[in-house]
C-alpha cells in the first residue's frame, strides 16, 4: 500500500466543505485524504453483509479504541447524516474490496460490488486529533513529510466476537520526548476517535521488527530525539476480515477516508 | 415500581466487594443497590434472545447517552469480566421479566427463563457519577431520602434501530442553583455512564406533567431553591422493549442493579 493520487487536485483541500469533497471523489478523484476539510471528522469504512454485522459491531463495542463507532447505515442504506446527500459507494476516494479475507481488488467506487444486504459501520479516525495535536504545537510527521501515517499490525490481539478476531493495528507518529506528555494529553481527550496512546516508545514489544516498513501506508523519518507513539488505528476491522474471511466485506483503502459532516469537536470531552 | 427489600441488609453495603455482594443477592437478598459497594460500577441490564441482538447493539450505539454499553456476554454465556466467578441468571437482587412488551414478573432469580440464545448486555448506571457528585459536594435527594432516584419517560424519541424504538427514559436528581454548573461538569466526565445531564431546569419540555409522579422509581422532595437535573436513563433499553414487544426480554428492576468488578473511576475521562 502507498500513497496514491489520480486525478487535479483542488487548491485548498483544507478548506473544501466536506460535501464538495465528497464530490469530487465521487467525480473520480483518488487522494489520501490527510489534511482536507479541515475541522470536520475522517472516518474508516469497514462493509459487512447482515449475517455479519453483529459480529462487527460486537468486535467494536469489545474493542472501542481501534473500533470507535460514529455511525451504522442499516442494510441496503447508501447515505445518512454523516454524509448528508452523499453515497457510501462513491464517496470515499479509493476502496479496498476483500473476498475470502483476500485483497481482491482496489476501487474508486463500489457500485459493482452492491448489494441490498450490506450493513456499513463508520468508524473514528486519528486524522479528528492530528489537528488538536498540531493546534497544540506537535508536529505530525507523515503530514510535514506529505506521505501517509506509517501503520503496523501489532502483536497485540483484539478480543474476539464471533467470528472476528486479529491483532490490533497501531499507527505511529514520532514525538518529541518533551512533548510526549502532552501528546497523551490532548489525544485522550479524544476518546471516540482512537483516544490516548496504546504504547510509547518500544515498538519491539509491539512485536514490530522494522519501523521503516509499516503493513500499512508509508514509513516517516524519526527525527533524533523523537519517540516512537502509538494509537489504536480504524485500519483493525479490515485486519481482523482478513482473518475472519467473510465471503465479501469492503473497506477504505488506508488513509483514503470519507469524510463526515461531523465537525471533529463534536467527539471533543472536557 | 417502589423500592423493594427482602431479606437481612448486611452491616456496611458501602463496603462489600462486589463479589460478596453478588453473593448476598445471589442467595435471595433483594433489595435496591443504591450506595452498595462503593467505587465499583453498578449496571443496568438488557437480555434478549440472539436475534434481537443486533438491533439492541445497534440501538445502544445510536443512543450512546441513555445506552452505554459496558460489556456483552454472548448468546447463553452466564458470566465474563465485568462479574467474575458470577451467574447473571442469579447475582441481580430482582429482575424484570417482559413477555411480548408486557411485564410479566419481577424475580429474584430468571433461571426458569434461561436460554441458551439469550444475549445479556450490560449498561452503564448514573449511581457511577453520584459519587463523584457527593464528592464534589453535591447532596443526592434520593440518596438522602433514602429512595430510590426518580425515572420518567420524556416525550424525546430516540434513534431508532430495526425493531427497536421507543422513549428516552430520564433520571432526576434536584441540584441547588449555584451547583448546577459543578454537576453538568463533573458528570460529563463520565460518558461511558451517561455523561453530562440531556436536559436542565424545565420538566414540562419533556414532557413530564408531575415531577411527584415517577414512571420508575421513587419520588424525592424537591428542596427551595433546586433545579431538577435529567440525565438520561439506563432503563430506557426495557421502554424500548415494551414498545417493540419481542416474544422474551429481561431486564433489571430499577433501582435494583448488577454490581460489576470495574471501578468507577475507569469510566472517567480527563
């Protein structure tokens, strides 16, 4: 998985409404989507057929940091007020479609893959704290070096629900060690959307070898004096379908987010 | 719904490990719960038979304030974490008991309801931030008066869910004028328990006729100079299910709580 784009970029996606971001990927554009509609919540896409869908959402209540819930669209539903006049199937810039837990396919719509029965969970996105954590004088890492946030498959495992299970996904951004503390801080006041950190500093004992190459999106430089922190990431769901293999589930490909009417201060706790 | 004791209340309830109490209520004690081991979560209770599983799921996540979910024993499982070494069918002092939307019973014990697709959910209880409210210096009416906490249905629908759809159910607890900012704060620190209060200072705005008249509950007096306070309800689950008449639902009597093994300050937020 690397960054990909297709297609003109606006001249100031930070400041594109969500609605005329959403349609320009529906029009066709492939993007990740860090930086754009700034104050308004990204979100992670995960699409299960019905017979599937307790199982997801029970994996999510069982596992709220990696699987934080903005909103469930009943089966067959392809819009709701998260994405007010918009369409669950070509919305999102780029999707990645998984038959059999296999990555069979990567889309900028779904249309072909529709079917009255399946269920979409939206899911919380660190992407509603990076712009706390830069308010707050943090840097993030992967937005000033203008790649995707570098994700990892830990070798920590979610609690199960039926028939999901798999490891928890972790994304990483390097921090200053005098900042740590406030990155911690301002992120837990963020607990709808992945919260405080999981692990700082030791990325052995999450079982990952080499920061430099993540499962998912791309690896950032760790500037010197900088530690190694780790959130829960929305990328787990899609993990845990690979394990589970479900006959079809459709997800956003990492860092192509859709993103949501929701202003990011509305999942803000004092 | 008055409160209800039978049996012989042990020396200091605010001082049983919630296993002891469990015990207590496990062996035929019945009676409210309010002020029993404290610093332990109480829970309110919601189980269904699997198929309606999802729809209950997914009403909580749409209505997170009155529905916060703490845990979920899957279909036919009788304990877990939140009540080690517990039975779910025995360790609440009194259970209410539905039968297509009717209450049927109310028993100390539902082994003679217990099926293996039953699916409990375990809900978060406002007695959580009471004590972070007698800690900040607010008095509980109905702790005082020795009552159990007023509940009444509000005219406010909540998000439906598939078949699931009926009232928000809202607690009241008086709070002096010149306190009302320190409750909204202190419990907005509790989301996963309710959170900040749904509604301040107007009953007839919800709906509610006669503060005297509590739909659940018990009564309290209204002192000089007190605002009533709403906060949404964990009891709003079983009006759901009196509006969506499923053939078997249990739920706890109000007021009559399962006291969990998690602490009450794991559900604060900074």
């Amino acid at each position: 998985m690397t960054t990909k784009t297709h297609g003109a970029l606006p001249a100031n996606p930070g400041q594109l409404r969500p609605d005329a971001a959403r349609r320009l990927f529906r029009e066709g554009l492939i993007t990740p989507t860090a930086g754009w509609s700034r104050g308004f919540a990204q979100a992670n896409l995960i699409i299960v057929p019905q017979a599937l869908a307790f199982d997801v959402l029970l994996f999510a209540q069982r596992n709220p940091k990696p699987c934080p819930i903005l909103g469930v669209l009943d089966a067959g539903e392809t819009t709701g007020p998260l994405l007010a006049g918009g369409d669950i199937r070509t919305d999102v810039p780029l999707y990645t479609v998984y038959e059999n837990g296999i990555k069979t396919a990567e889309v900028a719509n779904i249309a072909q893959y529709w079917r009255d029965d399946l269920v979409t969970f939206i899911v919380g996105c660190s992407f509603t704290f990076e712009a706390a954590l830069q308010d707050g004088g943090i840097n993030i890492a992967h937005i000033d070096q203008g790649v995707n946030v570098p994700m990892y498959r830990s070798n920590i495992r979610c609690t199960p629900a039926g028939s999901m299970s798999g490891p928890l996904v972790v994304s990483m951004r390097p921090v200053p060690a005098s900042q740590v503390a406030d990155a911690v801080r301002i992120t837990s006041r963020y607990p709808a959307v992945h919260g405080a950190p999981v692990h700082v500093g030791n990325p052995a004992e999450l079982g990952i070898t080499d920061l430099g190459r993540p499962d998912f999106g791309d690896p950032v430089a760790i500037p010197p004096g900088h530690i190694p922190v780790f959130w829960a990431c929305g990328v787990t769901p899609q993990a845990a379908i690979m394990e589970s293999r479900p006959a079809l589930a459709i997800g956003h490909a990492p860092g192509h987010m859709l993103i949501t009417d929701a202003r990011d201060t509305h999942y803000q706790v004092p």
